[in-house]
C-alpha cells in the first residue's frame, strides 16, 4: 500500500518535470526573440546553479567562487573552437574534465588541510580571483580583450553547435532538464544519501564507514565539472568571453541565486529561483540604465535575497509545496473518512 | 589474555589538546561475550568507544580485531572488519528517511551483498521503524532515534557491536526495553561492548565488567564479583 502512494507521487513528481519543460518548449516556439534570449540565460543558470545546488544543498560545500568553473568550461570551448576549429562538444568534454580536476584539486588541498567550511568557501573565492586575473594577463587566450566567436550564420549546425537564438535556447532548455532530472537521480542514489550524510553530521557518517573525504572531494568535482559545461554554452550565447564578465563574481552570484532563492537542495528550486531573479537582475539593469542609475539591478538582487530570506527561508520551492499539501491533505483525509463510513 | 579474544586492546592511550582522556587502558572481549565497561562521566568512557572505532587517534598503546592491529586504521576500515558502534546521542541523519539512515549502515563491503535481508531483519526486530521508514528520522522520538542507531549498527552485519550508553535521555521502562534489545542481540551470536552509567542494569546484563576512572581501568572482574565489591557498592550502586 505503502508502495504504490510512493510510485504514485514519483510519477506525480516526474510528470510535473516534465509539464513544465514541455510549457518551457512551446513558449519557446511562440516567444519574441527578447524573451527567448533572457530565458535562455535563465535556463543555463537553472543547470548551473543545480550544479552548485548539488554541492551545498546535498554535500553540505559552500562555493561563492563557482565562476572559476563557468569560465574553464567557456574558455575551453572558445579556445580549441576560435582557435583551432574543433567542436565545442569536445571543448565542453575537455572543459569539464579540466574543471572537475581542478575541483578536485582544490577540495582534496583545503579538506587535507583541514580547511572547511566558509573558509573553504573564502578560499573558491581566492581561487576563482586568482584565474580571473591569471586569464586577463594570458596573451594566448586574448588577455583582458577576450575571445570573439565569429558572427552567427543563422544556420543551425547540431555538429557544431551553432545557431540562431531559439537554436541555443532549446540547448539551455535540455541542459535545464538534464540538471533537474540528475539532480532528483542523483539525490536518490547512494551518492545522495551518504552526500546528505556527511552535510549532516560529518563524524557520525565516517563512524559507519563512510569515506566522508572521499566523497567531498567527489562531490564538488561534479559540481565543477557541470558548472563548466554550462559556462561553455554561456560563452557560446553571449558569443564573447572576457575575464571580467565570466570568471568575476557577479557570475558566482548569479550562479548561487536561483538555488538560494528557489530552494536549496531541492530539484526544483534552482529553475523557480533564475525565473524569479535574472529577469528582475535584467529588468533593472535596462531601467537603471534609462534612468542612469547604475547598479540598480544588483539593488535588485539585494532585496530579492532580503524578502526570501525574510519572508521564505527556505525557499520559494519548499513554500509552494507547503502550500499544496495544505490544500491537498484535508480533502484527501476527508475523501478517506467518507470511504470508511461506506466501508 | 585468553587465546579466543576477539577484540583485545593493550595499553590504550588517548590525548586530547596534551590531557589524557585514556591513560594506558587494557581489556579484552571474548567472541560471543556481552561484557560492560561502567564508570561516571568524564572518565574516558565515549573516548575508549571512539578510539577504538577509529574516530580519535590514539597516542600509544595497541587495538587488535581477530589479531590484527587496528588502532592506526581509518574509520571505514575498522567498519569493514565488523566493529560498529551505536554512538552517544544517536547521531541520527535527521534529514534523510528511515530506510536511507539504514541504508547508509548498510553501505559497507561485507553488508551491501545481503542489504534487503538484512534491512528485513532490522524491521522485524523493530517494527515501528518499518511502519516509518518514509518519515525523517528527525521527526522520530527518542526511543526511535535510539533503535534507529541500532538498526543502522545491525546493517552493517557486525561482529561486535559498541553501545555507548544507550539509556541516556530514556524513560526507565524504554532503558528496559532496550537492555533487552542489546541482550537480544547478543543472543544471537554478535559480541557487545557496553559502557553504561547505569552500573547496576548493565552488570546484570553481562558476563564481565571493567570499572573506569580517569581514563583507567580501576577495576575488572566477573559482574557477580563486582556487584559484591564494597567499592562498586558505594561509588555506584549508592549503597
């Protein structure tokens, strides 16, 4: 009975997963290109910000530097594409492979060294810092003048990966999907569980053998390899990568915003969070440029973090389905009782 | 020292920031016996638990597991040579289910083959964790979070199992029922180690006790005996 309650609100979860991305193709087919190209960005930071989502919310590591990421993955797929005309699919592989080892080199330096916690997360900043101005002094990758893809074509090339702007929203839109539906695979695997083990309580896992160091260092070379795939789309969209714009901290914001907003650790949170919060960040940004205000969009970001943090601590997500279940349970105890008096 | 020892451990020193916590503590665990370690609070009695299962490193002294040394070893391999342990306060996973703090006990090598059978097991002896295995551990009460933290100790298919007070924070009629659980067990073949405040129910349970104090061993002895001595008497059965 148990059994099939559970089947029951698997198949309610993944059925909603996929409602929602089935309404995000279609806007997708009748939006106006503005839309499409602010949806798009809204899209890979939902990937991305999963990516983070899966290191903090599951494995309990706080990253604020996770555009050290993003940009190994841009500049991968910019390089071997700009310069040598290999596809980004290689250069997204090759990306993220670069990432999750440097991910893994750095989580096995500060975990050896005992260095957790926001200090470790002081310390991806450092890191994200670091190659930010390493990459805007390397004259290979075009120094603080950056890299150019050339002009779009308008033709769709899957082989690749080029396109018109619908093209790359639909690449963001199954990135998206692939991120919300790993995230849940993933949370419900073994890694799920020993991951929220050692957030939880770090000596309890490794008293039942869990190799809690292990499995950190594991954690945050995921996240970094999946942060950098996102960051090799990003840069293919934005179709110009400098140092400032892709490895500064404003992308680490936007990559820990849908997450923080929506709700962390949950699978759907980050999506719900990146629609909440770059439209406004955009939004603002062309307002304050009209009015001249600068900085009105990171205003923006500031109050939207104020009023969650305020208002839903948790998130928007978990709120929503606080409010669901509100509405839901009494009628269904309430369809119970009425079988029980026919039984 | 009795050739048949399972568990033997030799001169048994722990240091915590330069102050001893164990000073040189020596006791052996025959396979199949329930003995206890008893004494008060402070008197090294979680650090004798944790040293052993690898969680604190000791400065001197040996811990040999079927005759092989162990006391230098990781946590997840002491686990892998069936010791596990019920630590003090539960350490429950409050945010994961039932069945996943389970599960995670039941992630070693030497378990994982016969995980289901023994996940059935476990909800047999305590069917209250079967009728809540989709519920957040934190949600259950204490005495749940306490046969949580023996389950999961179970699904690790041990040889010798620790309990570090496993009555704290419990009604004396729970404390009963768990005695009975850990005797239970112990019945059916897994060796235990229990430290207890709680002198007077836990010699009753076991065959042989060792009394600390100070991070040593002040005494040691069949239960019956040390429910005789006049010093166990006055210290702890405040007689």
């Amino acid at each position: 009975m148990q059994r099939t309650s559970d089947q029951a609100s698997d198949a309610k979860r993944w059925g909603a997963g996929v409602a929602v991305f089935a309404v995000l193709a279609v806007v997708g087919g009748v939006s106006s290109a503005y839309v499409i190209s602010l949806l798009t960005i809204v899209l890979l930071f939902t990937f991305m910000g999963q990516s983070w989502n899966l290191m903090l919310g599951i494995g309990g590591q706080l990253s604020i530097g996770h555009a050290l990421f993003v940009g190994i993955g841009a500049y991968a797929v910019a390089i071997l594409n700009i310069k040598y005309g290999i596809t980004p699919w290689i250069g997204l592989l090759l990306g993220a492979a670069i990432a999750g080892v440097v991910g893994a080199v750095l989580a096995w330096l500060s975990f050896r060294f005992e260095v957790r916690g926001i200090y470790f997360a002081l310390l991806t900043i450092a890191a994200a810092e670091f190659a930010r101005i390493m990459f805007g002094g390397w004259d290979y990758v075009g120094g603080m003048q950056g890299l150019f893809y050339p002009a779009p074509s308008g033709t769709m090339d899957l082989a690749m990966l080029r396109g018109d702007s619908q093209f790359y929203y639909f690449v963001a839109l199954v990135l998206a999907a692939v991120g919300v539906a790993g995230t849940e695979l993933i949370s419900r695997s073994y890694w799920g569980y020993v991951w929220r083990a050692m957030r939880d309580d770090d000596e309890a896992a490794r008293a039942l053998g869990v190799r809690t160091f292990r499995h950190k260092v594991l954690v945050v070379s995921i996240s970094a390899a999946g942060a950098a795939i996102g960051g090799g789309v990003l840069g293919l969209v934005q179709g110009s990568i400098f140092p400032d714009s892709i490895m500064g901290m404003g992308i680490s914001v936007d990559v820990l915003i849908g997450p923080v907003v929506g709700g962390l650790g949950t699978a759907f949170g980050p999506l719900i969070g990146s629609m909440a919060a770059i439209p406004l960040h955009h939004a603002m940004g062309s307002l304050g440029d009209s009015l001249g205000i600068p900085g009105l969009n990171s205003v923006a970001y500031g109050a939207v973090l104020i009023l969650v943090v305020w208002f839903l601590p948790d998130g928007i997500w978990p709120a929503v389905v606080r409010l669901y279940e509100a509405v839901q349970l009494p009628a269904r105890s309430r369809i119970s009782q009425l079988r029980k008096v026919e039984e | 020292m009795p050739d048949d020892a399972l568990l033997t451990i030799d001169d048994l020193c722990v240091a915590y920031d330069g102050s001893n916590a164990l000073n040189g503590v020596s006791l052996h665990i025959g396979r199949g016996e329930l003995i206890c370690v008893v004494g008060a609070n402070g008197a090294g009695k979680t650090s004798l638990i944790r040293s052993i299962a690898g969680i604190v490193p000791s400065s001197r002294g040996s811990v040999r597991m079927n005759g092989i040394e162990i006391s230098r070893r990781p946590p997840w391999d002491i686990c892998e040579l069936g010791i596990a342990q019920v630590a003090e306060g539960r350490q429950i996973f409050g945010a994961l289910s039932v069945e996943d703090n389970l599960l995670i006990g039941g992630s070693l090598k030497r378990a994982k083959q016969e995980r289901a059978g023994t996940l059935d097991f476990v909800y047999q002896l305590f069917g209250r964790l079967r009728e809540r295995r989709h519920q957040l551990a934190g949600t259950l009460s204490g005495g749940e979070q306490q046969m949580l933290a023996i389950g999961r100790a179970i699904m690790s298919k041990p040889e010798v199992v620790m309990f570090d007070e496993p009555s704290i924070g419990l009604s004396p009629a729970l404390t009963d029922v768990m005695f009975g659980v850990v005797k239970s067990l112990n019945d059916q073949g897994i060796t235990v180690l229990l430290v207890e405040q709680n002198v007077a129910k836990s010699l009753a349970l076991s065959s042989r006790g060792y009394v600390l104090e100070n991070g040593s061993v002040v005494l040691h002895g069949s239960s019956g005996e040390l429910l005789e001595n006049p010093d166990v008497q006055r210290a702890y059965l405040g007689m």
